[in-house]
C-alpha cells in the first residue's frame, strides 16, 4: 500500500497533462442555428475547440494525462475554433453523434451536460449536417482553396 501512494505521489511531478493552456479562437464556422452552437458548446466544445473547461481532477495525473491525451485528439481531428485553418470533419462529427459515438462514454458520468436527449441529438445531428454539409459535401471542410494535404 506505502509503495502505491508513493507512486501516485511521484507522478504528480511528471508535467504532461498539465499545460491547460486554451490558444485562442480564430474563427468559427457559419453555424446554421445559435441552438446548434449552443447544443455543440454543451456536448462537444472541451475535447473540439480551443475553449476547454478543465476541471480540477484534470490536475491530477494519471486522469490529467488522460484528459490532455483526449483533448489533443479531439482537436487534432476536429476543432471549430481553428475553421479555415485546418482540415474538419463536420459530416463525421454529424455521424458520430447519431450513432452514439460522440460524446465519447467515459465523458458523460463526469460531465452530465453533455447526455444529450434523443430530441437533443437529434437537433445537434441535423443542425451539425446542415451547418457541415453531408458526406462528400465540399461544405464545412475548412479547408482553404488551393490547400493541398
């Protein structure tokens, strides 16, 4: 027992994780709705934007490292505050959430603001298509024209 709260006091001082520093917002896309803002700020913004809520166990490692881990991930993948500047899969995240994917489900006990309703996803779904455009849809993409990968 001595030996494992000697360890979880050692990892404290290991500093990934703790750099919660939120760049800015550069620019947002056309949402169609402010309620589907409004539902994606809820449900999605800590782990898809710039502008994270770290709570106070995102303090404390291993779960910060967990945390830093998924928010580089989410962002890497998708990140409304960065619209424009980087490649977004907004038709995915549209997919995502109608099949119960997103918000992922280690997320939701912690964070019960973002346990969307049926009629809730449903909104955030279509809001998300028609603010994204569908599969395929040059729309949303974010990218630049003339922006090779």
């Amino acid at each position: 027992m001595t030996i494992h709260l000697v360890l979880l006091l050692a990892i404290q001082f290991v500093p990934y994780g703790r750099d919660h520093t939120n760049l800015p917002v550069v620019a947002e896309p056309p949402w169609n709705s402010p309620e589907t803002r409004a539902l994606f700020m809820r449900a999605c913004a800590d782990c898809h934007s710039n502008q994270t809520a770290w709570p106070w166990y995102s303090n404390v490692a291993p779960v910060s490292w967990l945390i830093a881990r998924d928010v580089v991930e989410g962002r890497k993948t998708f990140n409304v505050a960065l619209w424009g500047q980087q490649r977004n899969e907004g038709d995915e995240a549209a997919e995502a959430v109608r099949k119960g994917e997103m918000p992922l489900w280690f997320y939701l006990p912690l964070h019960p603001e973002a346990n969307l309703t049926l009629a809730e996803t449903q909104q955030l779904t279509a809001g998300l298509t028609a603010t994204f455009g569908g599969e395929g849809s040059d729309r949303g993409s974010g990218e630049a024209q003339g922006d090779d990968d």
